[in-house]
C-alpha cells in the first residue's frame, strides 16, 4: 500500500496561453436554395394566370 501512494501524484490542469480557435464551416447554401425554390414554386401556384 505505501509503494503505490508514491505513485499517485497531483493533476495540474491550467488554461493554455492562446485562445483557443474553434473553426466552423457551415454550408448554409443548400438549406437557402432549397427555401427560394419553395417560395417560387409556392408564388407560381398563386399566381398561376401570370406564368
């Protein structure tokens, strides 16, 4: 029991000197495509006699 409390030694946790970057690409086109081409299709319907 004492040979193993030799071993045991203390955890030393500190914030690293740079900020830490977080990077996120996020593709926002598709979701904003997809919306303008619900929103025509929707614009076509009510207006059928113009088109």
């Amino acid at each position: 029991m004492t040979g193993t409390s030799a071993l045991i030694g203390c955890v030393n946790v500190s914030a690293p000197d740079e900020p830490i970057v977080i990077e996120l690409n996020i593709n926002i086109r598709a979701d904003v495509v997809y919306q303008l081409a619900e929103d025509a299709a929707n614009t076509i319907e009510e207006n059928a006699d113009i088109f």
